[in-house]
C-alpha cells in the first residue's frame, strides 16, 4: 500500500486486499463511477481507496506535470505534493464542478503553474 504522508510504495505486495467484502472496485480498470467513490472514501481516511485510485491515476498526473514542467525529476517531486494534496482535500471535491479525473488533473496542473511561478 502507499503511504499517503510520503508516497513510498510496498514493492513487495502481490495482491491488494479488497475493500470491502465484495467489492467491485478490487479487479480490473477502474470505472467512471467508481473513481467518485475512490475519492470519497479517500475522505473518510481510506487507505486502501487511496491505493486503489494511485494505481488508476498516476500515470495520467505525472503525464500532466511532465508536460508543464518538463524536468523530470521535478515533475516526480510535484507528483509526491499532489498525492498528498489529494489524500488531504478529497472531501473538498464536488461533483457538480466535473468529475473526479477532471478535478485530479486540475489539482495537478495547477500545482505544476504553480511551481513555474515559483521559480
């Protein structure tokens, strides 16, 4: 499982543990739906929904950042700072704003100007 504070996989784990006794959400590509339902267990401290939704969607934040920011190494560091912004604000997401992909890559875009702005 990931560590939401520091980001540091568990390389050694073969199998994730379901959710919940179940749960559709254990297997196979992650669906619309099921990634609002990611973030809203994210925002009940769920540790697991929160593993769960890394695996779905870090590719496609680390693609965002890369873009604007270009360097590499540091589109690595941003990445680490937006999973921990998702892990600490998922239950300020809203639905009637877009959906949960759309306010993940916001997240990230936004942080990678922000960064730009900083140097």
């Amino acid at each position: 499982m990931h560590d939401p504070v520091h980001d540091q996989p568990d390389t050694a784990r073969e199998t994730r543990p379901p959710l919940e006794a179940g749960d559709s959400l254990v297997t196979g590509p992650v669906a619309v739906d099921d990634v609002e339902t990611l973030l809203a267990r994210i925002a009940q401290g769920d540790r697991h929904a929160f593993d769960r939704l890394y695996d779905h969607a870090a590719a496609h934040v680390l693609w965002r950042l890369r873009r604007v920011l270009t360097d590499p190494d540091e589109a690595e560091e941003a990445a680490h700072e937006v999973w921990l912004q998702i892990w600490r604000s998922a239950g300020r997401y809203d639905p009637l704003n877009g959906t949960t992909m759309s306010w993940i890559m916001g997240l990230a875009r936004r942080h990678a100007v922000h960064r730009l702005r900083q140097r």
